[in-house]
C-alpha cells in the first residue's frame, strides 16, 4: 500500500523519495492483507529493483508480478505459446528456479509445475530465461493470475508464452484420503476444469470439460484437459481420453485417470443433450422440445455412461459438479452399487482446491 | 411381356406361400410382446429413484411440479401390465427419435403419473427417467441415471 501510494501520488517530493526508497528495499509491494493482493503492474520498478537486488536478469523489463504469502504454493502452467524460439521459462523473486525449459515451437503447451511454498511474504517474477530481452505484463487479481511473457524480440505482443499461475494455500496433509485429491497441482486442475465450464453462467451457455490426470515419476500429480469433441455440450463430454492419454505432457509421466465437469446444481434445466436417432429436446434456451433437468449427485456423482465407458479402461473418472462436490467413480462397480458411491468429497470453499469428506 | 406376366405369376404366388407359411404376426404373439423389462436390477433401481423422489427433501419442487405431493413411498409400484409398457416405449420410441420395435421399458407408476426408464435410451450422456401424465404427454425428464 506504500508503495502504491507513494508511487500514484507523485506530487510531493518527499513522498517520491520515499518511494524510491521502497522500491531499493528487498520487500516487494502491494502484499496486503489476504484476500487483498495487488499485482504490482502498477509497481514496474519494483522488479528493476529486485533484478538490481542480483536476481539475475538484469536487462529484464517486466512490468508486472505475481504476489504471494508466506507458505502459498503457485500452480504454474503454460497455457499457450506462439514464438518461433524454443524459450526457457524462469521465476523470480522468492522463489527462484527454472519452471520450464523447451517452450515455443518446440512444444510444452499444457505442462503444469508447481512450486512452493513461498518462504516468506513477497513477489514472483517471471521471464523468458532464454531471452535477454524478456518483459512480462500480468492480468488477474489473487489468486489467480495471467501471465503473459515477450522475448522483447520483434514485435511486442505479449503472447511468446501465456502462463497461468494460481496463488493457493496448501491444504490440511490428508484432507480427503484420496491421493489425488491431495495433491494440490491436482485438485487444482480439477477446480480449474470446473471454472472452465462456467457454472456461473446460465443453462445453456456452460460446457463440459474433462481431462486427465497424470503421476511424475517423482509420484506428484497433475492435469490436463483433453480437448472437446464437437459432440460436448453442457450435457456430455465428447473427448478422447484415450488419444490424449498416449500423448503425455511431460516426459515419463503415466495417465493414472479422467476426470470430467458436470456444471449443473441440482434440477438445473440442462440444454444440448441429443439422442441417437435425433432429438426431441431443446437445444439451447428458447429452442423447441422439452428441457431435461439435472441431477448430478444421483446415481453415484455418474452418468451410466461415466461408470461404463469411462472407467473400462481401467481408470477411476473423477466427477466434479456445479456444486463442489468430486465423486470417484471406480471401475467394476455393478449399476447396483453405484448409488451408494463411498467415494465422494466437497470443496472446503468455493475459492479453495481442498476437498474433505462431507460430514 | 409373356416374360414379365410369368415372372408376376410366379411371384405372386411365392408371396401368398410365404404368407400363409408365416408364424403369427408379433402383435399377436403373447407373453413376446411384452415390452416390459424384467431385468430385477434395473427394475429395484428405477423403484428406488422414484421412492426418493417421494421422499427426499430436496425433491419437493419437482413433487410439487408433478402433482404427487403428500404420496408416500408405497404409492410408487412396478408396472408390468404388457399394455402400459407397450405405450411406454412408444412414446420413448418418439422421445429418442428411434422407431425400436424391441425397445424394453420399466414403469413405475405414481398415483396417475408414470415414470418410464430404457437403459438403452441415451440423452447426452445420460439415461433419462422420464415422467409422463395420464395421457402420455411428457411432464419431466429427469438426467437421473
């Protein structure tokens, strides 16, 4: 706050100092209370500051960083790239360390790392580590944040490499008994998915979104999202698993299971569901036919076809509703049984990637 | 044309063979028409989905919408009358769009509402339960299964 203060009021001269000031000291700015961070893209210089502090990229222009709190963990992934190069990512700040190295035209799209916790209150950087040039612009606000990153080559666009970093707060060790649901750069895919389905908009307007899930060689997880089909609606998910299960994010790693969205509350009307021999149902709002209505924590968290089709191979599907609540669907359960699915949990807040067992 | 008339004699006397050759229509055929299905599974699942509809807290609105309100969960009971189910999956036949003449269904009914469910039937990803009023027409789909 004093710096923001001190940088947006530039009429008296002793506040300048004492922004200048700021800037030269290790603490970086806009950390306020939680909850309340600040990019600090209106704070360009604190970076110059920190990069004068021996970070290491000196000629590094950033004009935006991410805040974090002490013990935070930030859920990094590359979102997209569009550069010739094959560029190097790095982070800087109070966590220093190279997050991914081959991205651009060599590839990398998808990759998820995470890293953390942050030792104390502070700022992370991020840079193309391959460029000398790079500069750095983030939008978002906490926790979650977009960063976009330039070679400072050519043209200033800002799209050489998209990241998206999320700012979370490592759950209870054990919270749900459920690996992979414990694993934060997991359950933080899986929140993601959801949010990506847009529950929050009208029926009609939300997706399905389904992924999988992956174990590093070290036995940490992460996500993927598998790309839709031109058969998803909000009322299926249309993707191949199996195509994207053969093609894994990063070297070594092992698809270990699915997960898919079901972005309706309980009696939501439900548009886009067709059947075999054409549809008699609506569509899309205002469309002819009748509305289905969801029911997502009927027959296990599943649609037969989630238990059937979904877990033949082998692989649980994990289930998350509109509701927060994550159902684990495991192979060989007979229709019967599904029902009474034991294997279910709710998010212990809606911004929070923590799941526990409903009381 | 000598041809053409010996080839219609020919024929025409082939189909009245066949015919009088053939076993009785479907239609008429007893306990094959049925269209109720009798796998016990599936029958206790949709049974039970309807009894929780009657008794669940958070079904009220859709009791409410069905006119079955104040039921208990004895009023919901297995249909096996061949006749009902036969409509049934007539109108489940109009639902999916697909005319199947070996479509099986399984009926619950609740006061004068029925409650029909085909495995086979696939909406999206789901299988629907669908409710129908007294005459047939559609009052909820439910993406219950």
């Amino acid at each position: 706050m004093q710096v923001k203060l001190g940088c947006g009021l530039v009429i008296l001269a002793v506040l300048v100092v004492a922004c200048e000031q700021d800037q030269m000291a290790p603490t970086p700015p806009s950390l306020g209370r939680r909850g309340a961070l600040v990019t600090a893209q209106d704070s360009a210089d604190a970076l110059e500051a920190h990069s004068g502090a021996g970070i290491g990229i000196q000629s590094h222009q950033s004009s935006g960083v991410v805040a974090i709190h002490a013990g935070d963990m930030a859920v990094v992934t590359v979102v997209s790239a569009s550069t010739a190069r094959c560029e190097s990512v790095g982070v800087f700040g109070v966590i220093s360390q190279t997050l991914f190295s081959g991205v651009g035209s060599c590839g990398g799209v998808g990759r998820s790392t995470m890293i953390g916790p942050a030792p104390t209150d502070g700022s992370l950087f991020f840079a193309l580590t391959s460029s000398s040039r790079s500069q750095a612009l983030v939008d978002g606000q906490f926790p979650d944040y977009t960063v976009r990153l330039d070679d400072g080559l050519f043209d200033a666009d800002f799209d050489d490499v998209i990241l998206s970093v999320k700012i979370r707060t490592p759950c209870p060790p054990g919270s749900s008994g459920d690996a992979v649901l414990d694993a934060l750069e997991a359950s933080v895919g899986l929140v993601d998915a959801l949010s990506t389905s847009r529950p929050d908009l009208p029926p009609g307007s939300r997706r399905e979104v389904g992924g999988l899930v992956w174990q590093r060689a070290d036995g940490t997880f992460f996500t993927s999202i598998v790309p839709p089909g031109p058969g998803t609606t909000e009322c299926r998910f249309d993707g191949n698993f199996a195509e994207a299960g053969r093609r894994p994010p990063e070297p070594g790693a092992v698809a270990v299971a699915k997960f898919h969205t079901h972005p309706h509350l309980h009696d939501d009307p439900v548009y886009g569901c067709a059947s075999a021999g054409g549809t008699r149902f609506a569509q899309f709002p205002g469309d002819r036919g009748q509305v289905p209505r969801a029911r997502p924590d009927q027959n296990g968290g599943g649609s037969p076809r989630d238990w059937d089709e979904g877990t033949s191979d082998g692989f649980p599907m994990y289930v998350i509703n509109a509701a927060g609540r994550v159902y684990r669907l495991d192979p060989g359960v007979p229709s019967d049984q599904r029902a009474a699915n034991p294997n279910k949990w709710e998010q212990t807040a809606p911004t929070e990637a923590c799941f526990r067992r409903p009381p | 044309m000598m041809l053409a008339r010996a080839l219609r004699d020919m024929l025409g006397a082939s189909l009245l063979a066949a015919v009088f050759a053939a076993p009785a229509p479907l239609a008429e055929r007893p306990q094959a028409s049925s269209r109720c299905g009798t796998d016990p599974v599936v029958q206790t699942l949709v049974l039970n989905g309807v009894r929780r509809i009657l008794t669940s807290a958070d079904e009220e609105g859709l009791r409410t919408r069905l006119g079955i309100a104040g039921l208990s969960a004895d009023a919901a009971l297995s249909v096996s009358d061949a006749r009902v189910c036969a409509r049934a999956a007539q109108r489940i036949n109009y639902l999916d769009g697909d005319n199947r003449r070996d479509r099986m269904v399984y009926v619950v009914e609740v006061g004068s509402v029925r409650a029909v469910h085909d495995p086979s039937f696939q909406l999206g990803e789901w299988s629907p339960l669908v409710f129908f009023d007294s005459h047939w027409k559609v009052l909820e789909t439910l993406l219950a299964f």
